[in-house]
C-alpha cells in the first residue's frame, strides 16, 4: 500500500487551518415536497457554494476550516450566510462592499427543484452583480494567512477562478501563495461553459498554471477535456462500465502533461432517474490505481454530491490515510450529500459516512 503522505504530499505541522477555500457565498430557494419551481409558492432558502459544500466535510468532522469570501455589507441575505458558516464550524474572511443602490452588488441566487423520479431537477443560476465577483487578492493578506497563520491544504474550484478576471487572478495568486508556503493545492476544475465564453484564452491559461501548481486535481472528463485540453471519453453515449478504460486512459494524459500532481480523481455517475444514480469514482495516487465500481444509491436531491466526495477525499489526505481509504470516505461522502436537502452533506461522526460505504442503513441505537 502506498501512504498519500509519502507521495510529496507532506503535510505543514505548523498551522491554524486543515483547509482554505477561496468562495463566492449565494442562496438557493428549493420548493417543498420535491416540486418544480414553476408551480410552487412555498420555498426554503440556504446559504450555499460548492466550494463550501467541499469544506462542510472536513468542518463537521472537527477539522479547523476557513473560507476566503466578500459580503454585501449591512445585507440580510450575508448576515443569513455568516450564521450558517459559523454553523457548519467554518471561519471566514472578507470585506464588506457597499451594495451601491438597488442596481448594485449582492448575493448569488440558485433557483432549483430536486427532481422527483422521471422528473429531472432543473436549475436556474441568477447571478446578476454577483458580489464575490469583486474577490481580489489586494483584499487579503496572503502572508498572514500561509505564513504565520498557517494552512495545511488550500481548495481551488474552477468556477471561482471563471467568475471574472479578478478572482481568476486571486485564485492563481492564492495557488502561488500556496506553493511558496509550503501548502498543499487541491484544484477542482469545474467547467462551466457560461463562464468561458469568450474567455477561452485567458482561462486556458491561468488554469493551467493552478493545475500545474496543483497537488491534487479533480475533474469530470468534460473539465480535463475543456479545461486543459486533454483527450477523454464523451460525457454522453456508452454505459459508465463501459467508459472505465477511457477514463483512466484521459487521467494518464493528465498525468503525462502535469508530472507534478500527485492524486488525480474523477466521480463516476449514470443517472437511471432523479432518485436513483450509479455512483462511482476512479483515483491515480502515485502510480496506484483505485476504482470503485458505480453502485446503485437512492438520491434525495444530486447536488452537491461531487463536492461531497471531494470533501471526504481531501478529509481522508488530511489524515493521512491510504489511497483506497481516500477514495472510498470520498465515494460515501459524496453518495451521504445526495440525501441531505442542503447542498453539503452534515455528517456527526466518521462512522456515518463509513456506513454509507458499507450499506448499513440499519437503525443504530
């Protein structure tokens, strides 16, 4: 067996926090009972991101987690997110910028139903004047906070770093800051193609030097492909089973362009209806391969379930386990996410999410 912690994946001792993520914090509004947006007048609201969906694992597991952000200042909708941050056991960090009238900043809204059955879920992205598109490396202290303060693993997503021109240069300056300190970088790529369009250059370029930066990359073969321009399977046609040996084949390839990168990772998920996914994950850790064949679960409400299983992976780095332990806490994390109603999974212990993987559903008393 190989030890993650032997494959330049040392970790600091000396620090304040397990893991970083740098964030734009919004709101979703689901309907009740599993409707669709359009018929429903009834609607709960949560504080969310998938980058906070990633740090949720670690943060209700007892690790010391901080997020790197901005708020409207003196907006109820940012005082609602705070309190859910300090809820979850996560720090934050960020400037209050003035909302500048009823035309100017404030908190994404997400506006999505869960699905039920044949019924897919469908999301609507509101994201006019943003306010975490305003992250700016200027507004933090990066030597405070990798230098004396201290941090073990800084968590990168592609969809901050697509937000605009300014946080796709803090991202970088983030990953930069991180090598230099000696903090190991996770970089989820997460491709969106809104957020590239006419961009394409310019997000070439800064996510390949992260990636190059990176310690562990994650992605779907759609974001290696679009992001790094790496050959890979198709995201549609043949059966997941099918697809295994492309790919490993694609997470080579990566490997062959990025040398330095240590853990390379990919879910795995074919959806046979709203409730019920084939879930599954492949894992390059070195030069061992781990490979969960997708299995059957019962789904709640998808999303979030990729940053869960991210979540627990970096969780499992963190402690140092063995490369097939990492790969199986991150598989349940991300299957435990997908029958909570929030976006993050809320695990109470190690065993919750150690019974997910091994299909224990029994009622513990």
């Amino acid at each position: 067996m190989i030890n993650l912690m032997t494959m330049n994946l040392q970790l600091k001792s000396n620090f304040k926090y397990s893991l970083l993520v740098p964030t734009s914090m919004g709101v979703r509004i689901t309907p009740v009972n599993g409707q669709p947006v359009h018929c429903s007048d009834t609607f709960k609201m949560q504080a969310t991101s998938a980058e906070t969906n990633v740090a949720s694992i670690p943060a209700f597991l007892g690790m010391p987690v901080k997020v790197l952000t901005t708020f409207v200042k003196g907006s109820p909708v940012a005082q609602f997110i705070k309190s859910n941050l300090k809820g979850r056991h996560i720090d934050f960090e960020g400037p209050e910028v003035e909302q500048g009238g009823p035309w100017g900043y404030r908190h994404q809204f997400n506006i999505a139903d869960s699905g039920f059955g044949a019924r897919g879920p469908r999301v609507q992205n509101d994201r006019a004047g943003e306010v975490g598109r305003t992250l700016n490396v200027k507004d933090f202290d990066l030597d405070r906070i990798f230098g004396d303060e201290g941090v073990q693993v800084v968590h990168l997503s592609g969809l901050i770093a697509a937000l605009s021109p300014d946080t796709g240069n803090f991202c970088l300056e983030l990953a930069r800051a991180a090598k230099k300190f000696g903090t190991k970088i996770s970089f989820d790529l997460n491709y969106r193609a809104s957020f590239w369009k006419g961009c394409e250059q310019r997000l070439s370029d800064i996510f390949s030097e992260i990636a190059s930066l990176s310690d562990i990359l994650v992605g779907n073969e759609e974001d290696f492909q679009l992001c790094l321009g790496i050959d890979g399977p198709d995201a549609g046609g043949k059966g997941i089973l099918d697809k295994i040996e492309s790919f490993k084949g694609m997470i080579e390839n990566v490997k062959r362009k990025y040398p330095n990168t240590s853990v390379f990772a990919t879910t795995l998920r074919q959806v046979t209806d709203s409730n019920t996914h084939l879930w599954g994950a492949i894992m390059l850790a070195g030069n061992q391969w781990c490979f969960i064949e997708p299995r059957e679960i019962h789904v709640l409400d998808r999303i979030g379930g990729g940053d869960g299983f991210v979540g627990g992976l970096l969780y499992g780095i963190l402690k140092g386990w063995e490369p097939e332990l990492c790969a199986r806490f991150g598989w349940a994390s991300g299957a435990l996410a997908t029958t909570f109603v929030t976006d993050y999974a809320q695990p109470a212990d190690e065993d919750m999410v150690w019974s997910v993987w091994e299909g224990n559903a029994r009622v513990k008393r």
